[in-house]
C-alpha cells in the first residue's frame, strides 16, 4: 500500500468537524447482497481515477457492500487515499467537478458523495489508521462467515431503532466492529509469526 511521502503538510488541518448540510434524517434499509455493487465500484472507480489522476493513491471498495454475502444499506462506500488531506485544492476541487458533493470535513478525513447519496468516498491519508481499519475488517468479513453473520445479525438488530442520523447508527456499530478487528489483528500476528 503506498504510504504518505515524509512531507509537511501543505497548511493546519481543521479543527472540527464540519457535516455540511447538517443531521440529516434518513430512513436506514438493510437489503440483502447484491451482485451488482462490485460493477457500481468500477464505474465510480473509473470516475474518481478520471477526476483524481496521480492525486489517489490507491482506490478501495469497502464496507458491507465490499463483502459477497454481507447484507447491507444500498450504499457503495469507496476509500480513497491521498498525500496530503490538507490540499484539498489537489482531490476535493476535482470530486466536486466530477458531480460529487462534500458531506463531511473532519480532522484527517474527507467524505464526498453522489447527488443521489448511494455512493460516498472517503477521502483519507495514505499513512492514516483507518486505512489499514477499512481493509483489515473488509478481509476479515469476506473470510470469516461466522462474524460476516454476527455484523448482519447487529446491523439488523440496531435498524429496529430510530437513529436521528446515520452518525448515530454508525457508531452504535463500533464495539461489534472493535471486536471483528480484534480478532484479525489478532490472526494475522499469529500468521506472521
């Protein structure tokens, strides 16, 4: 995986975070896999590498919708890497140019998505943690049917509840998600050593 040349950043990244637009209210659906999302990710592949160039470092199908068997909300997430999340002139001008809309700017992180919202791009650091957090637990699901269950069965669970926004639902899933990471660090020590 590329990693981030040894560089200052070009200014101060912000602060806080920002969710343009503000909450949004969104009714939360959970459908089974479709065999059509991998073909969703290559046509936004080839939109974000057009926009992008040499800008993305490496460009990932993530989440539930990355992981065959895995039901999931109808919505494509995509990692992109950067070198310098600071530079948004560099990524962000170029996303937004091809049709893509900003949602959040948080530290170390930048989200943009479709007008239709069934796409949305993470934009992170190459060297950034959640990097490595993404692909590990998109491996571990694909490989590891009994917690590629476990996540279907929780996210199941949580949508029987009203979340104000989809923030909220995502993080009612973080120890469950803590866990299926635990539990691949752990086996790739084991496997390494």
């Amino acid at each position: 995986m590329p990693t981030r040349p040894e560089s200052k950043p070009r200014r101060p990244d912000v602060t806080k975070a920002e969710l343009i637009g503000g909450i949004e209210k969104r009714r939360l659906t959970l459908v089974e896999y479709d065999s059509n999302w991998p073909f969703i990710f290559d046509e936004q592949l080839v939109r974000i590498q057009r926009a992008l160039g040499r800008q993305a470092l490496s460009i990932e199908h993530i989440g539930s919708t990355s992981v065959p068997g895995l039901a999931a909300k109808p919505i494509i997430d995509i990692l992109a890497t950067v070198a310098d999340i600071t530079a948004e002139e560099d990524y962000l001008n170029p996303l937004l140019k091809a049709g893509y809309e900003l949602r959040v700017r948080e530290p170390g992180h930048r989200m943009v998505r479709t007008p239709t919202r069934d796409v949305q791009v993470h934009l992170l650091e190459a060297c950034h943690p959640s990097v490595d957090a993404y692909l590990q637990l998109r491996s571990w699901l694909r490989n590891e049917p009994a917690d590629r269950e476990l996540y279907a069965r929780t996210k199941r669970e949580l949508l029987t509840h009203d979340w104000t926004d989809m923030n909220a639902y995502a993080a009612a899933k973080t120890e469950v998600i803590e866990g299926m990471l635990s539990r691949a660090r752990a086996a790739l020590s084991r496997a390494t050593i």
